[in-house]
C-alpha cells in the first residue's frame, strides 16, 4: 500500500474519531445536563431520540444524491460542519427545548456522514474491506474513547459544560480542512435523477441479505443507543460515580473494543463475518443482562467491559459486509438505509428505557436492550444462511 493511501485511510479514520466526538459528546456531562435543565429519566431520554431522528430521516436522501452526483467529499466536509457548530451552540441554549433544537441539527450533520466517509475509505483497499473496516471502526473508536475523557475533564476544569461545548468547535472545522484536501469529489450519474433513484431503491430493495442486514443492524443500534444514555446514569446514581469517573469508565469501554475490532476486522477477512456477528451479538446480549443483575462495582464494571469486547466490532463487520453485497455506485446509498432505518427504529429506545426506568428501576432496563440483542441475534443466524447462496456484485475496476 503506497502512502498516499495510507494517508487517505488515516484520515477517514481520524475523521470518523471526530464524527464519534459529536456523538458521544454530551454522554458523559449527561448528568450534569439533566441537573442544569431539572430533567427526569424521560427527558433524558428524548434527548437522544431527538438525536437519532434528526441523524436517520436525511440518511438516504443525502447518500443517494452524493452517489448520484458524485459529491462524497462535499458531503463529508459539510456533515463535519453542521454537526460541530450546533455543538458549540449547547453552551448557549437558554431551555431545555432550544437545547433539543441544537441537538437535532447536530445530528443531522451526523446523517450525512457514514455513507461519502465509508464509500471513501473501502475505494483504497477493495479487496480488504473487513481490514479497512476494522482500521475505520478503530478511528471512530479512539474519538468514542477519547471523548469521554477529554470531555469531563474540560467539564470539570473549566466548571461549565456549556464553555466545554464551545470548545467543541475546532475538531470539525480541522478536521473539514483536511479532508476536502485529501480528496475529490468523482463524477456523476449520467443518468436522469429520477431513473437514476428508482433504479437504487429497485436494486436495494430486492437484495434480501441486504434488507436482512438492515433489520439486524437496527436491533443492535437500538439496544446500543439506549445502554449509552443510561449507563452513565446508572453508573452516576446506583454505584456512585463522578463525572470523571464515569468518563474513565466509557473511554475504558472503549478501549477494549477498539483493539477488538481491529483484531475481529483482521480475522473476518479470512472467514465468515456473518457468522462473526452471529456469536458476537448473542453473547453481547447476554453481557447486558447481566449489568441488571450487577450489585458491586467490580461487577457492573466487568459487565461493562465484557459488552465493550463483545458489541463494539460489530458495526464494522455490518458495513463491511454491506459494502460486498452493492456495487460501487449503490455503495453510500447501501450504507444511507442502512443508517436511516437504524436511527429511525432507535429513536424509541431511549423513550422506551426511560419509561422502564421510571415504572420498575433504571438497572432493570437494560434487561429491555438484552431482549433487543436477542432479536438481532436470531435474524442473524438467518441473514449468515442467505448470505452463504450470495453472488457478490463484481469487483471495482472489473469488466
């Protein structure tokens, strides 16, 4: 691999740490937000709803037209825009409700971007796509990792999570700079728009491994988005954690996922990564079960860590198989459903684990996301028995 690839990969990846910073920025200050705006569980919860909404309903329109015109780095430069200024506008929202408007234009800026960063990124290495995968998922993992930490910590230092969202700006404006240098934009569909658009949602529809994918994939983001809003509540009010501590206890989370992943990334490009996702979502549902059962420390710790091992290489594996059953063309529209179903289905989650938490105890919902797990496990098993019959479409740059 020469290194102009090798930096073209690094940069996608570094992008997506930028993309997981956005993300996971207000995880650890959640505590501290909910005190500032008098929030109960509920309400906690639409946060990340919000979030979701606003990231899943733009996903497909904005990845089609960025395969139709061609304008994956455009659109990726745009998405790390949008979703680093309404960050910094948190620190300005003077209600509870103009906050939620800041959040849902962030993650609108969030919808825009798996689809040109992954279309990108699987161009430089096609033949190693569970690698590259992998080395992606590890960027955005370091940013998930990193978050946590940095962001309690400027929490603490500066006494305000409103000046820490301001200084949340820079990441994305960089972070945009160097990505529209790195990259052009490639041409465009010949093609009317509207023959164009039927012919995607034609082709994406009929590919059953592909919707079996979609439906997998939108179990496990459910349960995931619901254990990322609470467990820091949980860890906050039932064990007794600071700021800080929560943030060292995700960015630990974290950290063994992300060696996991490159390691199960590496692997699956020598075996079945279907049936990797199998195993991996069955025992990463029962790793949540048990957090409701934790009663000490050490053990909603061990709990924590197992589903770090066990969920976090997942979603890597997802794409990577989502980008083989495409060709190149439907490549960030593929990945656009599969995102736009995923955050349409886990807007509930959080609603429904608030409602949990409030009618029986906060620990006993994460019996609820279990359960998820378990539903994405048995369309698993289904989605690695049509996958085996699956003919791949041919190989970029073949005849």
């Amino acid at each position: 691999m020469d290194s102009a690839k090798k930096i073209n990969i690094a940069t996608i990846a570094a992008s997506h740490g930028v993309n997981s910073f956005y993300i996971f920025f207000l995880i650890p200050i959640l505590p501290i937000i909910a005190e500032d705006f008098g929030l109960n569980y509920v309400e906690v919860g639409l946060i990340a709803s919000v979030y979701a909404f606003a990231n899943g309903v733009f996903q497909l329109p904005i990845s089609f037209l960025g395969d139709y015109f061609g304008r994956w780095r455009t659109v990726l430069v745009i998405s790390l825009l949008v979703q680093a200024v309404p960050v910094f506008l948190y620190g300005l929202a003077p209600s509870y409700g103009v906050f939620l408007a800041f959040v849902f234009f962030s993650g609108l800026g969030c919808s825009a971007y798996h689809p040109p960063s992954i279309s990108l990124i699987t161009r430089e290495m096609p033949d190693r796509r569970g690698f590259i995968m992998g080395i992606f998922a590890g960027g955005g993992d370091v940013g998930s990792i990193l978050t946590p930490v940095i962001v309690g910590w400027i929490t603490v230092y500066l006494a305000s999570w409103r000046l820490a969202a301001h200084w949340a700006l820079l990441p994305g404006v960089i972070m945009a700079l160097l990505v529209w240098r790195r990259f052009e934009d490639i041409s465009r569909d010949d093609r009317p728009m509207k023959q164009a658009a039927r012919a995607t949602l034609s082709a994406l529809a009929r590919n059953r491994s592909l919707m079996l994918l979609v439906l997998l994939s939108t179990f496990r983001i459910t349960g995931f988005r619901g254990l990322m809003v609470f467990l820091p509540l949980l860890l906050a009010q039932n064990f007794g954690f600071g700021t800080q501590s929560v943030g060292w206890a995700l960015s630990s989370y974290f950290i063994v996922g992300t060696v996991m992943t490159v390691i199960i990334g590496r692997w699956s490009d020598k075996g079945s990564k279907t049936m990797y996702i199998t195993v991996m979502t069955f025992l990463c549902g029962l790793a949540l079960a048990s957090i409701s059962a934790a009663t000490t420390t050490a053990g909603v710790l061990a709990a924590i860590l197992a589903v770090g091992v066990l969920l976090t290489p997942v979603p890597s594996l997802v794409l990577a198989v989502g980008t083989e059953l495409v060709e190149e063309r439907q490549r960030a529209s593929a990945i656009g459903l599969v995102y736009a179903v995923n955050e349409g289905a886990s807007t509930i989650s959080p609603l429904i684990g608030g409602l949990v938490a409030e009618a029986v105890s906060l620990q006993f919902s994460f019996l609820f996301y279990a359960f998820l797990f378990g539903a994405s496990t048995l369309i698993a098993i289904v989605l690695h028995r049509v996958a085996k019959s699956h003919t791949p479409p041919a190989a970029e740059g073949s005849t």
